[in-house]
C-alpha cells in the first residue's frame, strides 16, 4: 500500500510543478483571435473590391450617357438630316468630312457627327459600340451604347442586358 501512495502523489506533485499559464491555453486563444479577424480583414477587402467595381460600371454608365446626350443634341440641331434617315446606322461611318475646318451639308453633318460619336464611344468605354434605330415611321428615335463593362469578352447585345454575355448598355429615346 505504501508504494500505490508513493505513485498517486508524485502523479499528483507532477501536475503541480507545471503552472496553469505554461499549458498552451492562451496560445490557442491567441489563434482562434487571429482566425476571426483575418476572415473579417478578407470580408472588409472584398467589400472594398465590389465597391471598386460598382463604382467603375456607374462611371460608365456615366460617361454612356454624357456622350449620348451631346450626340442626341446634334441630331437636333440637324433635324432634317435626322428625319430624312440620315443618322440611322449601326457600325462607325469612315472616311468623312471634317465639319469643323470646312463648310458641310446636312448629310455630311451628319457623318461627322456619327463619326466624332464614335471616337467618343471609344475614348471612353471599353469596346464600345453605338447604333441608332428610328421607331417605325414616327420622329423618335432610339440611340444606344453598349460597352464591355467587365472586360471578359462579352458580344451580346441584349438591351437590357439579360445574361453575363450581354454587353452593358445604355439607351436614350428621343423625339425629334
């Protein structure tokens, strides 16, 4: 009996040599700790990266119709040419008259102003395109941007857009 005491106290002496702040609790803690806020650290970036996102396709969307309202304005300001069918087109006219140094007519007015339109769309969006689109044989006409918003490729032309394959797009209705 006396050695079953001899080992029931030295089992008992050993655990009393190691204090409580060497067992390892307090590292564990320090890892959970630093678990947590590394996910929320991850969480705030991807906020910051949708937010960076959203606010590059709303500068877009912007610019899309900054340039669509000075473009409408020209239609206009030629309306004759508008109403004759002039500005209707939906690929980028070549080869025009510059209007500016020289003196135009309503039709080559109007091939410049698609031109600079186009020079427009495509100094401030990515793969932009334009087309414009007259309403049966009424005086409204439907003037729309599409872009590349995300930079993957996209070719749709939905308007609006329906799937991840459409561009992004913009559309003005106007009434000459």
């Amino acid at each position: 009996m006396s050695i079953r005491m001899n080992n029931i106290s030295r089992t008992r002496q050993s655990k009393a040599i190691v204090p409580r702040k060497y067992r390892g609790d307090t590292m564990i803690e320090v890892l959970v700790t630093v678990l947590i806020l590394a996910v929320g650290v991850l969480g705030v970036a991807a906020m910051q990266v949708t937010t960076l996102k959203n606010l590059n396709s709303s500068y877009s969307t912007g610019i899309a119709a900054i340039v669509t309202d000075d473009f409408v304005e020209r239609m206009r300001a030629n309306g004759a040419a508008a109403l004759a069918d002039t500005y209707i087109h939906s690929a980028a006219p070549t080869g025009t008259t510059d209007c500016v140094g020289s003196v135009c007519d309503a039709t080559q007015m109007a091939s410049y102003d698609m031109e600079s339109w186009w020079a427009s769309l495509a100094a401030a969006l990515p793969l932009a395109t334009g087309q414009v689109t007259r309403v049966g044989g009424t005086n409204t006409f439907i003037v729309t941007v599409r872009w590349d918003d995300d930079r993957n490729g996209s070719t749709g032309t939905n308007c609006p857009v329906l799937s991840s394959a459409d561009r992004e797009c913009y559309q003005f209705r106007v009434t000459i």
